[in-house]
C-alpha cells in the first residue's frame, strides 16, 4: 500500500470531509482521511435524528459549490424564514423576517447525518481522496519536507497534517498547541418534540438567566428540535424526570409559544464549554473546526465556523498551487491563520456577550437588553446587518461560500 499522500486529513466529521470533497474537485492532491470511528453515518428517513445544526445560507452555498446540496436537501432539510427571540425576564424581544434581506429563507435546520453521510458517500467518489477508518493516532514525526504519522495501522507520510478532529483533537495534543479553554458547567440538552402548535417555519429562542431555550422547526408543522443549555445539575435532573412532568416544565419555559408539548423524545446532553487554541498552525500542521474553537451552541456558528475555515484554507491551498509556492510553507499557513482565527474570534466574543447579557440578573442589564432588544427591533438599518451577520453574509468571505458555481 502506498501511504504517502500530499495532504492528511485527520478526523472525518462534516469540516474535515468537506475540506477533502473540496479539494478533490478542483486539484489533483492525492489525500488520505483518517478516521477514528469504525463505521459508516446510518441515515434513517423515518425518524427525526436528534442532532441537529442551523445551517447558515454562507454554508448552503459551500455545500452547492461542493455539489452535495442537492443530496443533503433530498435526504431532508427543514428551512425556516424567521427567528423570534425574546428576553424571559422582561420586555425585550426581536424578530428576524427572510424579506427583510431579500432573501427566501434565514437558514435550514438540517440534521448533522444527513450531511455527514451525504459526504461520506461523495468522497468516494474521487480515486485522489482514501478514506481510512478504526484509526489511532500515535505519534508524528518531522522530516525535512514532510511529516510521518504513526498510527495503530501502519505509517502514513504528507507535506501537510490537517487537523480536523474535533474538541478533543488527538493531533493538536500531540504536536503540543496550547488551548484557552472556559468551562460553562453548563449541559445542552437536546430532543425532539411535538407541539400543539404549528412552529410555521420560525425558529424560536427564549433567554432565561439560567439558560437559553431554542425550539427549531423541523421539516413537519408540529415537529421541532431543542436545544436548552441548562446548569450541569438542572440538566441532569431534567433528563431523568418523568415525561410528562418534563413536557410541562418545558412548554412554560417556553412561555408557551407553541402550546402544550404533545411527545417529546428521548433527551441526550451535551456538556458546554468554549475553546479557543493559541496557535492554528505548527510547522505543516493547521487546524480546522471543533479543533481550533468550540462556542457555545446558543447562535448555531460552530460547524458553521468550522466549515468557512476548510474552505478559507482550500482558497489557500489554490493560491499556493497557482503560484508554484509550498502550500504546507510557514508563510501559506500564517495567511489561514490570521484570517480564520480574527473571524473566528470575533464569533466568539459576539456570542459571549449574549451569553452574559442574559445571563445577569441585574436590574439595570435587564432593563438596557429589554430596551435595547426593543430599539434594535424597530431599526431597520442595523436589523439587517444582524440578519445579514447572522446567515453568514459577510465580508471577506473564501470563495466557496461567495459563489455556487465557481467550482
Ligand atoms: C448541542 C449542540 C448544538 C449545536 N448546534 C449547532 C448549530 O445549530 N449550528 C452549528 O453551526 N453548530 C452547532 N453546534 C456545533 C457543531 O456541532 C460543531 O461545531 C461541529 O460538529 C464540529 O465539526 P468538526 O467536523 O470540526 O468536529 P466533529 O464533528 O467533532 O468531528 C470530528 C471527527 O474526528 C474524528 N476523530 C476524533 N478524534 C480522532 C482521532 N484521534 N483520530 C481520527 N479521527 C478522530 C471523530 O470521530 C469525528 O468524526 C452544536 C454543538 C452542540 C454540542
């Protein structure tokens, strides 16, 4: 077996196989994916899949320009053309309309397997991209112009070690990059539910100040995903009370916006915590996604984010080859580096702030966000820059994420 590739990419979730399908399309890079799970993602139209992600319209447009949207949309995408935030604790609310930027929708609610398996199955649809599963990572070592990574298996060798392997990136622990790491002590609890009301395509989002609630309306009227970030204690007890004790609790967190909860399914939870790493580069190894940051989920950016670094690095990449230039160089990296990671803390802070500005019990916070929530509501002005922040218009943007068909 041949292992030496021109680019490794370790971790197979949806930044790192999209960061592949992107390259496969547009260059001859031979690349290999090591993967540490041992099977392929399960697609079950039948049942709604717990994990779910809002997909931003800047990541629709990757996803087209990757040709997979089109298989993502005929496995089930729920879109949703309004957000309706409002402060539990006082006045303050704000709603976002799709028309209001001119567009048809604000985002899609997609679950994370229908996207996962649909890359899955178009990575193999390139003879440059190998994908290897039951992977352990155990060591690299620096050559002069390449890196080998030891692995249970056998030995691989490429110019450049991507890192896109999640939270607790194995790769990043071993080539020793610090990480600024904030524990929430906060869990997401995350089901699905049926409500008396139809959502009508709106995703919906309550502050309280011991957590946000988000209901996100699935393909179905009276279907939605939640996602109710909680202390670890509430959390824990929540999972484990009665069914119909906990559709009551939930329905008056709620406010009731939908009426009472018809069914609700099994709830899963997620311990919350923000990371930050100090580096994104070391000598031809870069980091991408859940391995460079982790935010909190209560504004749905993470694979998001994650997804405009693969593909900022693929624009990259596409520079150096133009160039004849080493795109493993320090000074190719540094370029990823400085524009991934100013975005992406930006992000971060941003979603920071919202986190803290409800989660103060103040009096005098509750009344500035009530207040401010209420006069952000009635400005057109500055509305539209939040919606057009928050679906991934921006500027800057990689290439990818500007144009559907530049591939
Ligand atoms: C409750 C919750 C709700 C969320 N909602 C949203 C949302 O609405 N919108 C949004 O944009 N984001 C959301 N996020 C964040 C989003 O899920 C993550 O940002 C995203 O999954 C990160 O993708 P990734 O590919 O970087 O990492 P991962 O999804 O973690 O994938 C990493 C891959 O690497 C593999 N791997 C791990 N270790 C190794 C190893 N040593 N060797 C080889 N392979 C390895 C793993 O098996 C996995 O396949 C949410 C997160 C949570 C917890």
């Amino acid at each position: 077996m041949n292992n030496q590739y021109d680019i490794i990419i370790v971790g197979g979730g949806i930044v790192g196989l999209s960061l592949a399908c992107a390259l496969a399309r547009r260059t001859s890079l031979f690349i290999a994916i090591l993967e540490a799970k041992s099977s392929r993602t399960e697609w079950n139209a039948a049942i709604y899949y717990h994990r779910v992600s809002a997909i931003t319209l800047a990541s629709q447009r990757i996803f087209e320009s990757l040709g997979v949207w089109n298989d993502i949309q005929n496995k089930r995408i729920s879109p949703f053309k309004k957000i309706n935030v409002w402060d539990a604790a006082g006045e303050g609310h704000i709603d976002f309309d799709c028309t209001e930027i001119g567009e048809s929708e604000l985002g899609f609610i997609v679950e994370n397997n229908a996207i996962q398996s649909v890359l899955e199955d178009n990575i193999r649809h390139y003879p440059s991209i190998h994908l290897y599963s039951s992977v352990t990572l155990k060591e690299l070592v620096w050559n002069k112009e390449n890196i080998e990574l030891l692995t249970n298996e056998t030995t691989f060798t490429a110019k450049l070690i991507v890192a896109a392997d999640g939270a607790h990136s194995c790769v990043r622990k071993q080539i020793g990059i610090e990480v600024n790491q904030y524990d929430y002590h906060q869990q997401a609890m995350v089901a699905t539910v049926h409500t008396a009301l139809p959502h009508q395509q709106t995703a919906y989002q309550v502050f309280r100040e011991t957590g946000s609630l988000a209901f996100l309306p699935f393909s179905k009227p009276n279907v939605s995903s939640i996602v109710w970030s909680l202390s670890t204690e509430e959390a824990q007890r929540y999972a484990s009370m009665d069914d119909e004790i906990f559709k009551n609790l939930l329905a008056q967190a709620f406010d009731y916006k939908l009426g009472p909860i018809q069914a609700i399914e099994e709830r899963h939870l997620f311990p919350l915590s923000r990371q930050q790493v100090e580096q994104y580069i070391k000598s031809r190894v870069v980091l991408v996604g859940d391995a460079a940051h982790v935010m909190h989920p209560l504004a749905g950016q993470g694979v998001n984010m994650g997804l405009l670094d693969a593909i900022s690095l693929f624009d990259i990449i596409i520079q150096a080859l133009n160039k004849n230039k080493d795109f493993a160089s320090d000074l190719c990296l540094r370029q990823y580096e400085r524009w991934r990671k100013a975005d992406n803390i930006a992000m971060q802070t941003a979603v920071g702030m919202i986190k803290n500005m409800f989660a103060s019990d103040q009096h005098l916070m509750k009344v500035l966000r009530s207040k401010g929530l209420n006069a952000v509501n009635h400005m057109a002005w500055i509305k539209k820059i939040f919606i057009h922040h928050a679906v991934g218009n921006r500027i800057a943007l990689p290439t990818l994420a500007q144009n559907a068909r530049i591939i």
